[in-house]
C-alpha cells in the first residue's frame, strides 16, 4: 500500500466527553476518502488470503508465498493442496475410503 495513502488518512475523532449533568454531543464525522481507500484494499486483501487458505490450509505456505512478491499471483504461488480438509475431520464426516 502507498505510504502517501496512508499518510493521507486522517485520524478518528476522540469520542465526546459527557459533562456531569448535560448530553454529550457528538462531532460531525466529514467522510475520508484515504481512509475509505485503505479499508476496500484491506478488505479486498482479506479475501484473497482467505480464497487461497480454502484451498491451500497451510499458513507456513501462505507466508512464504506473501513474503516473495506480496498478494500480486499469490494464488499461482500457493496451489491447490490435495487430500481432506479439515472440515471433514471435525465434521465426521471423514471416510477411509475417500
């Protein structure tokens, strides 16, 4: 992610201090794009680690593969993983003969 990007997110205002005896008001928050912009690149960074754990459950793997060139072709990096998940192991559903 840019540096400049980052540095251009302005902080999240303080909560409102609520005096004895009156209502605390709160501040007007004015929209931030920079910090809408790093949310969806994260979000979206979620969701590819997320789409290659589904099919490749080894986080040593994982690791490797955003350590040589970040989430750009991770997914041709770590490739798919044959055997049984471990969501047949915890849901019996594991058979010998598969």
């Amino acid at each position: 992610m840019p540096r400049d990007l980052i540095e251009s997110v302005r902080p999240i205002p303080l909560p409102p201090t609520k005096e004895k005896g009156k209502r605390a008001v709160k501040p007007k928050v004015e929209p931030d794009p920079a910090r809408e912009e790093v949310e969806i690149r994260c979000m979206d960074a979620v969701r590819r680690v997320r789409k290659v754990y589904v099919r490749h459950p080894n986080y040593g793997d994982l690791a490797q593969g955003l350590d040589k060139l970040g989430l750009e072709g991770l997914e041709e990096r770590v490739q798919v993983s044959v055997g049984m998940s471990a969501v047949h192991f915890r849901s019996g559903e594991a058979n010998i003969d598969e």
